[in-house]
C-alpha cells in the first residue's frame, strides 16, 4: 500500500492512495474530496465535469464532495455549506485503524471552523475523515463530528458522490422501491417510490428516506454494477440534472450529465444533533463489481443481499 502527498497540475496539494493490485484513489486537500477513483485497470469510476473548476474558492463539480453542515441550500449558508470548499489538513491525531484496516492504504483529513466560518455558522467542532481503499479496490469514507462547543450542535451531511456511468438511460437503482422521497423538485413534497427499480428519462432530485444499508446501481452497457453500502447515514439522494438543468450549470458540460450519477449517503430528513462532547461518525463504502444476466435483466439480488 502507498500513501503520497504531491502538488497537481493546478497547483493544490492532493493524495495519491495506492494499492497493489492497481487500484488508485485521489483526494484533494481542497474540500477534503475525492476527486478519482480507478479500479486496476486504471478505468475511472467517479465522474468529473468536463468544466470542473480546480481554482478555490469554487468548490469542485465531481468527485465525493462533503455536505456540510447543510445540504442543498436549505439554511443560512451556500449551496451544501462550506465544507467543500475550504481547506483540509492532514489529521496529526487520527483515530485508531481498527485491525481491518491494517491491510489498508489510508488517509486521515481534519476540518476546524475559521474566523470565516464562525461568523456565518457560530459553532466549535471538528470534522474528521478518513478515506480508506482496500486492497480488492473497494472504497471507504468515514465521517466523524465532535461537538467541541459548549452548546448543541445540529446539521446535515451527505457524500455526494458521483459515479460515472456510460449512459444514464442505460441505468436502473435498486433498493429504494417502496420508500418514501422528497422531491426537491416540487417542494419537498413527500411522495412514495412506485417502480420496482428506479430509471431516468428526465430531472431526478430525491431525498430517500430511512434507506436500507445497501443500494445498487446498475449500468447496463458497461456490465458494472455500483455497491453503495452505508452506516449511519440513513438516507439517499438521487440526482441527475438532465439536459435543461445541465446547460443553466455553468461548471457543467451541456452533455456531461449523460455519464453520471449522483447516489449519495446522507443524514438530511432528521438532522443530527449532538450535546457537547459527543460525536457522529456515518460511513459510505463503494464496490465495482461485473453485472451478470439472468433473463435478459441484471439480478442486483446477489449483490443486495450478499
């Protein structure tokens, strides 16, 4: 395993995890994100907008970018807060690796508030995350919130993570059926999930609601499915800008949103708080694994329930 701090091309500091196999993670020090992840044979998983912005303080369009302490722009603050767009460091004090992740190559990030920020959110804590790949490839993000502050401290998170795809109308998720959503694009209204799976044609902007642990996403073309395992995140967004959406973005190519996905892990329908001292830790992890077919269709039930 190999864990590497370098200056990229625009001039930010990122980390470079790497694994024998071949498998590779990138993590700009900007926003704490992931910027790439690739399997061993260097095909890249995660989608970045072709117009991707690589100059702070705009928080870059791709990657896992952390929302925090809000999401969207319910609150006082911009878009998804300001987590992803400020400056990380590298943790001096990390939390243990427990013995599972020995094999592990890893990164420790930390996040403290500045000047800046308490003025516009007047809370003490520390946002630590920790980014893991393992050696079959698979890859971790762990979050975790300690109330610093001698007061409660209440928010939102979710990795908003964006998968790449080969043709978003060529996918289908599974594992949301049944539940109940709110719909950004109405509202908030709440509806519930009719389709046995769901499929995009058009806009979709969701918030699922007490979400089961796993979720896949499965693109047809490429014979790949998505594993999104998570813990104590209990909801799910779901969001593809499509192509109306996509032209008014202007850190997004006019066809970009054909080949992503966002399937992201969040705490957003009830908001965590902690007293002072405590502290939340919520837990993404992905796989990539080959699709096989049965009867013309993709059986994500091996995947779900293995």
């Amino acid at each position: 395993m190999m864990v590497d701090v370098v200056k990229s091309s625009d001039g930010m500091d990122k980390v470079i995890l790497k694994e024998p196999r071949g498998s590779t993670v990138q993590v700009h020090l900007f926003g704490g994100q992931v910027t790439s992840w690739k399997n061993e044979r260097a095909e890249e998983l995660l989608f970045m907008s072709s117009k991707a912005i690589f100059k702070p303080p705009k928080a870059i369009r791709g990657g896992i970018p952390v929302c925090f302490p809000q999401f969207s722009n319910i609150g006082t603050l911009e878009q998804h807060g300001f987590a992803r767009n400020r400056f990380w460091s590298i943790d001096p004090d990390p939390p243990p690796l427990p013995a599972s992740s020995i094999k592990k190559a890893v990164i420790d990030l930390l996040l403290k508030p500045n000047e800046d920020d308490l003025r516009i959110w007047p809370h003490i804590f520390e946002l630590r995350l920790r980014v893991a790949l393992a050696p079959g490839g698979d890859l971790t993000l762990t979050s975790r919130v300690r109330n610093t502050d001698s007061k409660p401290l209440t928010f939102a998170f979710a990795f908003h993570t964006y998968l790449s795809v080969s043709d978003i109308s060529e996918v289908r998720v599974e594992g949301l059926e049944t539940l109940d959503y709110l719909d950004n694009l109405s509202e908030r209204e709440r509806f519930t999930e009719q389709g046995d799976a769901l499929t995009f044609d058009s806009e979709v902007d969701r918030i699922y609601l007490s979400t089961p642990t796993k979720i896949a996403i499965i693109d047809h073309e490429k014979k790949r499915t998505f594993v999104l395992k998570k813990d104590g995140l209990p909801d799910a967004v779901v969001w593809n800008p499509w192509e109306k959406r996509a032209k008014a973005i202007t850190d997004l190519g006019d066809d970009d949103y054909k080949h992503m996905l966002c399937v992201e892990a969040a705490a957003i329908g009830k908001p965590i708080t902690l007293k002072p001292g405590e502290e939340w830790k919520g837990r993404q992890e992905l796989s990539a694994v080959p699709s096989s077919y049965f009867s013309g269709q993709l059986d994500p039930g091996r995947v779900l329930n293995g």
